[in-house]
C-alpha cells in the first residue's frame, strides 16, 4: 500500500502497489544483441552473422529478437539505444564509421540515426579499439527494424566472444 500525497493542501489518498504501473505509465525492461564470434568486416553494410540475444524484463520475456542482422523490438517506446563496437586491425591503418541505423523494409534501405568513428592504426599499441555510439529514439512502429552497420570498413575483425564486446543495447524508458 502507497500513501500519495493528491497535491490539495496536502491530503494523502491510499494506493495499492498494483496500480503503481497505471500511474506511471509503462513498461521497462532491457534487451541486448551481441556477437557470438569475431567477424571480418569491410566495406559498408551491416552485421547479418553470428548474432544473439539477451533479454531481461520484470515480465521475465524479451523485447528484442534478430534474425538475418535484422533486431526486431516488440514494443513501441522511448529507447536508449547503446552500439558498442570492440575489435582491431588486421593488416594496415583504418578509419572507419560504425552507425546505429534502421531498416523498414528488411535491409534494403537504411536510415542512419546516429554514428561513431574509427581510427586504428595496424602494429601500434594498442592495435585494438572499443567505441560505443548512443541514441534516445521514440519507437512509434515496431514494423521499424535495427541494424548494426559499419561503414568505410577494410581490414577490420570485430570481437565476439558470447558478451557484450560487440553488441547493440535497448532499454526502454517507456511509452511514446
């Protein structure tokens, strides 16, 4: 049971912890794709391969799943959306830019939300790089689609060991 003060002069009305999640109006929880291998990348498209997820809510289900590259949210919402690439160079100096971008239309078209960049040199030390690119977005379609791109890429191995090395974090903050 919760005493809220009704804001008349000071008067407290008496509230069940049931109704707590009509007050406030939403639904949190957090999901994470990340990597399960390292993966070569070059060029500028977007990680299809060797990707899972992790999904922790109050309910105990996910809000985010992936399939082909492509991460589906299940809910609409205000999202904080968190890109961590970690990897190295494999043979030469690179500059490269890692995007957190969306898809309606199962990859074909991207639309960038918001980007990194990358400059690692080749037999320095150290050779190996980690960035994490943030975004605040309003999920008004969940027919709206994630992808993890890069872009300008040659050279470049990604790390995935089965954590969050490489990976893509959604928190939901709440309703739109």
């Amino acid at each position: 049971l919760f005493l809220v003060d009704d804001g008349a002069g000071g008067t407290l009305r008496k509230s069940a912890a049931s109704r707590i999640k009509t007050y406030a109006g939403h639904t949190v929880g957090a999901s994470q794709i990340f990597m399960t291998a390292d993966t070569a990348i070059s060029g500028t498209d977007y990680l299809t391969a060797n990707l899972s997820a992790n999904n922790a809510t109050s309910a105990g289900t996910g809000i985010a799943s992936v399939s082909s590259g492509i991460i589906s949210l299940d809910k609409t919402g205000w999202y904080h959306v968190i890109f961590q690439v970690t990897g190295n160079s494999t043979s030469s100096n690179d500059e490269w830019n890692p995007y957190i971008a969306t898809t309606s239309d199962s990859g074909s078209t991207l639309s960038n939300k918001a980007y990194g960049y990358v400059h690692v040199e080749h037999g320095a030390r150290p050779d190996s790089f980690t960035t994490s690119i943030h975004l605040i977005y309003d999920l008004t379609d969940t027919d709206e689609k994630f992808v993890m791109k890069y872009a300008g890429a040659s050279n470049i191995t990604l790390y995935g060991t089965g954590q969050s090395v490489t990976s893509m974090t959604f928190i939901r903050l709440g309703d739109t």
